[in-house]
C-alpha cells in the first residue's frame, strides 16, 4: 500500500485493523494543481511588489531602515516620485494580496498532506531532491506569512529586524518557490487538464469521487481508502476562495479612505477619530518618547549644509512661502490613505539655507533613538515640488502624533521616511 502512515483503530468486530489517516476523497493532483495555479500566478506578484518596497526604501542612500542587507540586495534603482501613489500601489498590493492568498496556501498545505508525511521518506535521489526543496518553500512561505502578519498586527514585537528577517526570507521562499515550479510545472499542466473546472463546478457532494487514477499506477495524493465526501470539491473550492475573498473584503478598509471602519484586521487603520488628522497613525507621540516641552514653543528646525546652519522657530518657518499638496502616506504595515499636506517645500527649504544643489537631505527627528529618527531622501525625492515639511493636514495644525510641528512628506516616499517631529535637515550638495 502507498500510503503507509496508518492509525490503529478497533473494526466494529473488535479486532484491530490498519487504516491509512489520509482519506479524504478529495485530494487528488487536479485539486492541488488548480490551488497551486492560483498560488503561481499570485505569489509573484506578493514577491515582486515586496522587493520593490525594498527598492522603495532607497537602502542605497544608507537608511536606518531597511538595514543593509549585503550582496543580496535586488537590483537597486532610483524610487521615483511620480505617480504620488506608486508606493501605496506596491505595498497594498503585497500586503493585501499577500493576506489574501494565505487561505490559498493552507488549502494548498493541505491538498498535499499525504505527501509532506509520505512514507519511506526517501525513495530515490531524484525524490529526496524534490523534498528538500519543499523546506524553503513551505517553511520560507509559513515564515513570511508569521513575520508579515504579526509586523501588521502588534508593535515590534520581534527579537530582531523585521524587516530584513522578513527580506531573508522572501529570498528562501523564491528559491524554494522557483526550483518547485520547475519541477512540478509539467505535472501541474497534466493535471489540471485531467478535468474541467466548469464541469467540475457542477458536481454536487452525493456525485462526488476520487480523482481517477489509472490502472496499474498510483498517486500519492489520491487516497487508497478513501472516505465518502463530505463536501464536494466545488465547495472546498468555496470554502478557499470564500476565505480569500472574506480576508480581501476585512483588509481593503486599510487602503481605501472611507472604508477605515471594515478593515477589522487590521488595527493600524483604526484612530477612533473622525477630525481632520482622524486617520491611522504608525507610531504616536507618547511610544516614540516624545515630551511636549521637545516640541513646544522651545522648538527649532536646524536646516544645515549651507555656508552656515540656519535656525529657524515656528514662526520663522511659517513665514516662508507655502504649498499645499494632496498625497498619500503608506505604511508598509498595509494601510495607506491620501490626505492634503501644507508647509513649506524641502526645494525652498534646501534654498533657505543656502544649498543651491542639493543631492541628498538627511532628516532628523528630535526622537531619540531608534531607526524611525532619521531619514535620507534622494535628489528627486528632495526637489520634487510636492516635497514638503508640512506643518499642518487638512486645513489644522498637525496633531502631535502626526508629527507636529512638522513632518516629511513626499510624493511616493515609504510612510517610514516621511519622518515625524522633525529638528534638523541636513542637505548635503553644492552650495
Ligand atoms: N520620528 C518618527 N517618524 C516617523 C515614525 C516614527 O516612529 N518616528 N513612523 C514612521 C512610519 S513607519 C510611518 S508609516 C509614518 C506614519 O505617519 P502617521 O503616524 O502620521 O500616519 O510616520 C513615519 N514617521
Ligand atoms: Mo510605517
């Protein structure tokens, strides 16, 4: 028998007989193989949009966040500032594509257990390569999907970097995911035209069988005592496509403005505040340690680079010519929403302390401490003309966990950089 992993259990006569502990009727490689179809053309683009949040981050300018991750890095290029909504594109796509497939990649688990827990472990070498392959792709997924979501979910609740545990990892998932791909596509192509899904979709629990096998072979998927159904194949197909669709429909709320209330997952995208700064905040005044004395009328934004340091006070800075600008802020913790910023644009700013050719802005929060503190931004970035140190959103002065009395914000920029309660800029260019 193919199945070797048995449970003992008592035959109504009493005496004990073996029995295999798959036996679901309805796994089969059809099934696997339209939840892997899914996966391949899903997973991809969770993994793309992620490495382009990396790039996103600008790692090259050498941030506080994401840490330097080596030789590994993806081909870095230059984060552009237009459209204002690329960021918020990337990374709601990773994190809600990424939630959204995770009932896809249980079910999946799933489909496969037979073979995760097959017997003799080993049966050639071809086989033994083909299982090992399994450790990154299983494990690096499950790992991506702990990191992400406890990252979404509670405040830096790791033991070490988030996000280059989670980088590392996406790099053994696609390893894993790649070579899997390889060597299961052609068997995956077979299977799926083994049956029709449109035919299989009409198939109701009391007509449903196991997936055929041919005479004289056998797959490890299809049981060898199978149970009767107790639900058809279309309705495991429900059951994981309504999962999706049920965790798509509690996270949308976090991208799109005015939906805030049905992201019930996500607990960033609540602020129990209707006002005008009622939208989420990443990290407030009070946990990031800032004293309202740091930020009250002894407040002073150092612009530095030029011929000599400027020191400018509240009011000195709101002297200086405004702009207002619609953009979005996106954090990579899966919310994003667009809100309109006014202040004073980092172009005049650079120009205020005499840096006619700025090539980079260093950022500095008066926060102590900590890789949320500081910030680079490139040339574009910097110079774009809805770059702004804003002062106030939507008409009000910033609320102190927005980042009052000023803050970064920039056309496309990660929400990390756009950096709260800022003290200093330093450009860093030609004067
Ligand atoms: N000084 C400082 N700036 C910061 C942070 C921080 O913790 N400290 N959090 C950043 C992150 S991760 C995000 S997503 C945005 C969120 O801005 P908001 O809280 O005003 O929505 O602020 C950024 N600026
Ligand atoms: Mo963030």
């Amino acid at each position: 028998m193919f199945v070797v992993m048995e449970i003992m259990s008592p035959s109504r006569a009493g005496r004990i007989v073996s029995r295999p502990v798959w036996r679901s009727p309805l796994r089969g490689p059809w099934l696997t193989s339209v939840l892997g179809a899914v996966l391949l053309a899903g997973l991809p683009l969770v993994a793309v949009t992620g490495l382009l949040d990396y790039i996103a981050y600008g790692p090259e300018l050498g941030q506080a966040l994401p840490t330097g991750v080596g030789w590994l890095h993806p081909p870095v290029f230059a984060w552009p500032t237009r459209p204002a909504w690329l960021f918020r594109l990337t990374q709601g796509l990773h994190v809600g594509l990424g939630l959204a497939l995770v009932p896809v990649v249980l079910g999946k688990l799933w489909s496969v257990m037979p073979r995760l827990f097959g017997w003799p472990p080993v049966r050639s070498p071809w086989h033994a390569i083909e299982r090992l392959t399994l450790v990154p792709l299983v494990g690096g997924a499950l790992f991506e999907i702990v990191t992400g979501v406890l990252n979404i979910q509670y405040d830096y609740v790791f033991g070490f970097d988030f996000y280059t545990a989670h980088y590392y990892g996406a790099w053994v998932f696609i390893a894993g995911f790649v070579t899997h791909v390889a060597v299961k596509l052609p068997r995956m192509i077979r299977a799926l035209h083994s049956r029709s899904l449109r035919a299989e979709l009409r198939i109701p629990l009391a007509r449903t069988r196991p997936e055929p096998v041919a005479p004289g072979e056998r797959d490890s998927l299809v049981a060898t005592e199978p149970a009767a159904a107790t639900m058809s194949r279309r309705g495991v197909l429900a059951l994981v496509g309504g999962g999706s669709l049920l965790v798509a429909a509690l996270s949308v709320g976090q991208t799109v403005d005015g939906l805030r209330r049905t992201a019930v997952l996500l607990p960033r995208g609540r602020t129990g505040d209707d006002g005008p700064t009622g939208f989420p905040i990443n990290r407030t005044a009070a946990s990031a340690g800032i004293t309202p004395t740091e930020v009250g009328a002894g407040w002073r934004l150092i612009l530095s680079g030029g011929p000599a340091p400027v020191t400018l006070d509240a009011a000195a800075l709101a002297a200086l010519p405004r702009h207002t600008a619609e953009l979005p802020i996106a954090c990579v913790e899966g919310w994003s929403t667009t809100q309109a910023w006014s202040g004073v644009r980092l172009a005049d700013l650079a120009a205020h302390a005499g840096v006619r050719l700025p090539e980079v802005a260093l950022v500095r929060s008066v926060e102590r401490g900590g890789p949320f503190a500081t910030a680079r931004l490139t040339r574009a970035q910097l110079l774009d003309p809805d770059a702004l140190l804003a002062t106030s959103v939507n008409g009000v002065p910033l609320s102190l966990d927005h980042g009052y009395p000023a803050r970064v914000i920039v056309p496309a920029l990660p929400g990390v950089h756009c950096t709260k309660w800022v003290g200093s800029i330093d450009f860093q260019g030609r004067s």
